[in-house]
C-alpha cells in the first residue's frame, strides 16, 4: 500500500470560525445560549488566550428552596463551575479547532434563570 502523501499548501481557520466554536463549547459548558456568549481573542506569547464574557446558567430561588440538592447536582456554586468550564472549553476548544490555546479567562456577566429541566 503507498504511502499518504500529504498536499502542498497550508490550511488556517478564521477568527470568526474560532469565536464561533468557543462561543459554542462556552455555551455548552455554561448551559446558556452561544449568542449571549462574548469571545475575544489575544496573543499571549504565541498561543491564543481566550477571554469570554458570559452568563451562567442558574436554577431560580425558588426551585433551590424546594430541592437544596440541586446546586450540586448542577456542578456546585458559580465559583466551582466556571472553574471547571474553564478546562472544559479549553479542551473542546483545541479539540475541534487544533488551536492551541495558553488560558482560558471567564468573566460571569450574569445569570439565566431556569425552572424548568435539568440546567447543563
């Protein structure tokens, strides 16, 4: 069997196709909407760092009150999650992308209120 031999040229993806998939991973990590997630891209010593603004998705008040049990089933407080989003979206990030990312920075800019469901 011959050897693949790889095609001449380069290949890049786009800023906006790298904001779209951070928006995307950010969402599916924050259990919120892609277009209520704000990404910016900087250069930190040759990798990208990427900066989103976003909000969390939260259960409402009264649904803790009657279950307390859900802000742990739901990943723990705010602080714990983006935490762990973080790395979750770093991951999803370079995964789908091949990007090689230095940080991930999340800046909580509010809360989605949901009753109904399980908050992802």
């Amino acid at each position: 069997m011959p050897a693949v031999r790889p095609l001449a040229g380069h290949n890049r993806i786009s800023t906006q196709a790298l904001t779209s998939v951070a928006r995307a991973a950010a969402a599916e990590a924050l259990g919120v909407a892609a277009q209520d997630v704000r990404a910016d891209w900087n250069d930190d010593g040759g990798l990208l760092a990427l900066s989103l603004v976003t909000p969390i998705a939260v259960p409402s008040l009264t649904s803790v009150l009657r279950d307390p049990h859900r802000v742990g089933a739901l990943g723990g407080p705010i602080w714990d999650r983006a935490v762990t989003a973080k790395a979750q979206i770093l991951r999803r990030v370079t995964e789908l992308s091949g990007a090689q990312l230095s940080r991930v920075d999340i800046r909580i800019s509010g809360a989605s209120v949901t009753d109904g469901g399980r908050v992802r």
